[in-house]
C-alpha cells in the first residue's frame, strides 16, 4: 500500500514506477467530478508514460445518454446529455488521444450498476444493510424495468482478465450482469435471503427533487435519474468472443456473499 494523492503527478508517479499496467479506480463523489476527475486521469497518463504502462479504466454507461438498441454493444453512439456522461465521454477521449498520439496504451471494461462486498456507497450500501435489520429497502427510481446489476468481485476478474492481454490495447470491453432482472426482482432477493422481510420502498423522483436545493449530492444525483427509469442492457458478446465466456455471478450468489460480508462489518463494530 502506498498513501498518496492522485491529484499530485508525484504522487501517482511514485507509486506506478516499474508498474506495467495502472488500474484507474480513483473516483470522488458526484459534486467533485467537475473539478477533479479530468486532472486524476491526466495525473495517471503522465505516470503511465513515464513508466512505460498501460491504462486500465472501469467504464460505465452514463457515456451513452438514452439507449438506442436493446442491447448497447461497445459502437453505440456517444450522446451523453448529462454533465457526468459528457466528462465520462471526455475521459476515453483523453485515453484514446494518449494512446494515439504519445505511445500510451489504455484498455477500458464497461459495467453496469455494482455491489458486492466492500461497496457501502449511498445507492447500495443502505439495501444490504438494512435488509440485515428488517428495514426498508430503498430504490431510487422505478422498479419494474429492465435492469442489471454486475457483482464487484466478477467485475474485478473481468477488469484483471482484459486488463492484462496484451493483445487488448485500445480496446473497449463491455461486461453485462449476468441476466437481465428487474429491480423489484433483485430487491425481493435481497430480501429473501437475508431472512427479515424487510419491504421493498421506491423513492421518488419528484422526492429527490425537494432534496436536491439543499443537498448538493441528491442534485447530481438528480440527473442520472434517467438510467433508473429506462432500459439500459449492456451487450457482452465482444468480451465472450475474445475470452471465451463472461465473468458473471448468479444473482443469489452474488448477494449471499454481499449479506454475509455486511453482517460480518456489522457485527465487527
């Protein structure tokens, strides 16, 4: 482990030195991404060049805007409408540039919404927790449309798999869950296998809303609403064709190992 910042080119450049390959998973909340997610990713191609390495980038799909296909293959248009797709968008820009024009090589693996065990962010750490306690389980958006979920530690495998081919430079892979369900459907999973019947509870948008003058979070949230009310299903059939399969776990797998390391942190405290 190396502490350091990754706004500081030093910093970043001492902790890749003899690296051949830098995962960028550096990430910040939603507030900050105007002023720092662009200079974190210039940090990291400076010290990718200087050590020689490649770039590896965990992609979502905010780079797309509204879905035009059923399903959204790696050639699907750009058309980010939302301040955070269209710096999304200008990310693979600056890795695809980087790679073009000063030699740095760079692979991307795009996934859709992520749990797992270690993933306590706002969106899905309250539904495994209180799912352990019987509470509401709460869901920002609609939940009866088509969804996905990718489970962290396969989204991991998959990120490590194409991330270390050396023949996947300037590629772009595309990691489905590994079905399509319906938040309800997950939510109701969750639920049965944590054993306490906690209730399924839909937050509204117009709720956010209210939030949203007095919580700079909930207003950032606000407009990636629409990925939580619209289908938006990845297409996997590059990344099987290249590797031979995808890295997918069953969604009760998933969540069981997700409960258990919840009630394991719960009752460490």
């Amino acid at each position: 482990m190396v502490q350091g910042d990754a706004l500081v080119d030093a910093n970043v450049r001492d902790a890749a030195e003899d690296a051949a390959t830098i995962f960028h998973c550096v990430n910040v909340p939603y507030s900050e991404w105007g002023a720092r997610v662009l200079p974190m990713l210039e940090s990291t191609i400076r010290a990718a060049r200087a050590a020689r390495a490649r770039i590896v980038l965990p992609g979502n799909v905010y780079v797309f805007g509204h879905a035009q296909t059923a399903l959204v293959a790696e050639d699907h248009p750009r058309n980010a409408h939302t301040k955070k797709g269209r710096i999304r968008v200008e990310m693979e820009r600056r890795l695809d540039a980087a790679w073009r024009e000063q030699g740095v090589p760079y692979t991307i693996v795009r996934f859709p919404d992520f749990y797992g065990p270690g993933v306590e962010n706002a969106l899905y750490g309250p539904i495994f927790a209180n799912a352990l306690r019987g509470k509401p389980l709460p869901w920002y958006g609609k939940l009866d449309i088509p969804f996905e979920f990718s489970y962290i530690e396969d989204a991991a495998e998959a990120l490590v798999l194409a991330g270390l081919d050396p023949a996947s430079a300037g590629e772009t892979y595309h990691l489905p869950g590994v079905g399509i369900t319906t938040p309800r459907t997950w939510l109701t999973t969750v639920s049965e296998i944590a054993g306490q019947k906690a209730r399924v509870r839909a937050i509204p948008r117009w709720l956010i809303a209210v939030y949203s003058p007095f919580n700079s979070e909930a207003r950032e949230f606000l407009e990636m609403q629409y990925l939580r009310r619209e289908r938006l299903i990845l297409d996997g059939a590059k990344f099987r064709a290249k590797f031979g399969s995808l890295v997918a776990s069953p969604y009760d797998v998933g969540i069981r190992k997700t409960l258990d390391w919840f009630r394991a942190r719960d009752s460490g405290r």
